[in-house]
C-alpha cells in the first residue's frame, strides 16, 4: 500500500459518515484494538522504520517517516515492555555540543564536512546558525535531532550522550521530545489543518481524550483558528508553514529544530513565522534551534552562530 493511501484509509475509516454533535474535527473513537495511536505507542520498542536514512533539505524523508510509522504493520504485536524513561530530570542546557566532526565518504573520497562544532542551547533560547549554503548548517541540525551521528565528538541532549544511543532510543527520542519543522513545510496533503497536528500527537502516543483540547491550543497558538478544516494546498505558504509549526510542537517537545523555515517565504509571512516562534517559546517553553540565510531575521534570535566551512567563526 502506498503512503499516501495508507494515509487516506487510515483517517477516512474513522471518520463518522455524518457528524451528530456538530463538531467536526473529532475523529470517531476506534475499538481499543484497532486505535492507531496504540500503534504508535508500540513503535518506541519496535525498530526504526525503515524509510529513512537521512532528512534531504526539503523535509520529504521526515514525512515519509511518519507516513510509514502511522500504516505500516508493526512486525508482530511483541508483549508490551514497560517504558523506560527517557530523560532523566536536568537542569542544564538543552543542548551541548562538544568538537563535532561529520565526515562523509562518497566512493574513494571522504568529505570533511563538520570540522570541529562546539555549541550550547540553553532552555527558551532561540538560537540561529546562519551561514551560506553548503556551510553545514542541515548536516549539523540532523545531528541535534538525532537523524544522524557524529564522525566522532559528542552531542548532549538534556545531559544525556546521544551519539552513545542506540537507534530506538533516539527514534523515541524525537518522537517525544523533538519537534522538526522544515523549508518545505513537509504536512501530509490529504489531510486537513485540523489533522495533520492530530497525526502527531497519534505519533507520539498521546491519549485521543486530550487531542481535541491540544489541536485548538495549537491552532490557536499559531492563529489558524480559521483555517483548521483546509487543507495544505487551500492555504499560503505562511498558512501553510504555521500548520507545520502547530503541528511541531503538538506533542509539547522541548525542542524545535527548524530548517530554513523562512526561506519560500515572503518578508511578511517570514516575519509571521518569527513572531510565532517567539510567542511559542513563552506560552510552551520551548527551546529552538534554527537555519536561516536571511539577516533580516537574525535580530530576533538571543544568540547567532556563524558557519563557513564546516566551522563556527569567532
Ligand atoms: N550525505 C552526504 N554525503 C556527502 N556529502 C554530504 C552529505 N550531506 C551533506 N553533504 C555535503 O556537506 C556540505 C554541507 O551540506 P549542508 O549541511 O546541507 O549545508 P547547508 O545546509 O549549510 O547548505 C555540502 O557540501 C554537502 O554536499
Ligand atoms: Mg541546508
């Protein structure tokens, strides 16, 4: 079944032929059994899906991760092992980066990419690396989500060493604590504004009894409270873009990765954008980490690091 249909029968099954009270972004309560959102949970324990490798800069793989992740069949329903927990309590920064190097080979020639990275995120920071294109910036935002590891240094993540984790645990990782937001946008095209910040919180286990509350919170954080039942071709692409930020931080991560997430946008609509991540930091205490080329942006951010060449400059 492809993504896309696997999409649509996942969501059009569930879906009431007539609303009776009225309210129509409520999705029918499925039996217990057959609840994708017990799916979902099931994923912490279960491999990685397979689809991803690596984020390309148009965000396309994390939404095929997702896609896969909500229809795919989990392997064979293993008995339920107590969750571990995955953070323990830190009151230090979100994250701290330690003399990363990246380092690709492609055939007979390795690729030097990340030379040397050491940077800190402390919690509510808004922090941007700028620099031009090719300097690194997508290769080392992959690496603060966990998408991808070090050649060697280490990477901190609320105290916790990620480049000593195993696959699962940085997928539960993300999924719980990581919001992704990307240039592309990168929302499901079928569904509607309304569902596609439902989607994440299916994704990341939350109980159905507190999506309703938690979707309207969203929406309205990002002030689409009108625009919940269109879908993504139905709005701009600053419209557009704020669905994809609600539905970042649906789950409540603690922090928001964005990657060029200004870039397709015009200097109003990017300056939206800026407002929204500033007002989410307040409301939802979250910490975010984004690219940008674009300086005009740059003033809004409590710290700036600058990348050429792989290296931060001082
Ligand atoms: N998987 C990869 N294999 C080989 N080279 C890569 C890979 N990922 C990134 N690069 C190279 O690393 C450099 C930096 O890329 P990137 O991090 O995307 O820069 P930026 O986001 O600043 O434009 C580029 O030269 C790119 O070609
Ligand atoms: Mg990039």
């Amino acid at each position: 079944m492809s993504v896309i249909a696997g999409m649509k029968k996942l969501f059009s099954k569930k879906r009431p032929a007539k609303s009776q009270s009225g309210d129509e972004h409520q999705l029918e309560q499925p039996k217990p059994e057959e609840g994708a959102a017990a799916e979902a949970s099931s994923y912490i324990i279960q491999p990685e899906p397979s689809v991803v490798a690596e984020v390309s800069s148009d965000g396309q793989a994390a939404v095929e991760e997702t896609a896969a992740a909500a229809v795919e069949e989990p392997p064979q329903k293993a008995a339920k092992k107590p969750k571990k927990e995955l953070l323990p309590p830190y009151d230090g920064p979100v994250l701290e980066v330690r003399n990363v190097h990246r380092s690709f080979q492609t055939g007979s020639r390795i690729i030097h990419v990340l030379k040397g990275i050491d940077m800190e995120v402390k919690p509510q920071q808004l922090v941007m690396l700028k620099g031009r294109s090719g300097s690194g910036k997508t290769t080392l935002l992959n690496m603060l989500g966990g998408l991808d590891q070090p050649s060697s240094g280490e990477i901190l993540f609320a105290g916790q060493p990620l480049q000593d984790w195993g696959d699962q645990r940085r997928t539960a990782l993300r999924r719980k604590e990581i919001g992704f937001i990307f240039q592309a946008y990168a929302l499901m095209p079928l569904l509607s504004a309304w569902e596609n910040v439902e989607l994440s919180l299916r994704m990341a286990d939350v109980p159905r009894s507190e999506w309703k509350e938690r979707v309207g919170h969203c929406l309205d954080l990002v002030g689409l409270t009108k625009r919940v039942k269109h879908r993504p071709f139905e709005m701009s692409g600053g419209e557009q873009q704020r669905v994809a930020i609600a539905k970042a931080i649906a789950h409540r991560p603690r922090l928001l990765l964005a990657d060029e997430p200004t870039a397709e946008l015009d200097s109003k609509m990017g300056a939206q954008v800026m407002t929204v991540f500033r007002n989410i930091i307040e409301v939802e205490q979250v910490t975010i980490c984004m690219t940008t080329h674009d300086p005009t942006i740059l003033e809004v951010a409590d710290h700036v690091y600058e990348m050429a060449d792989g290296r931060f400059l001082k």
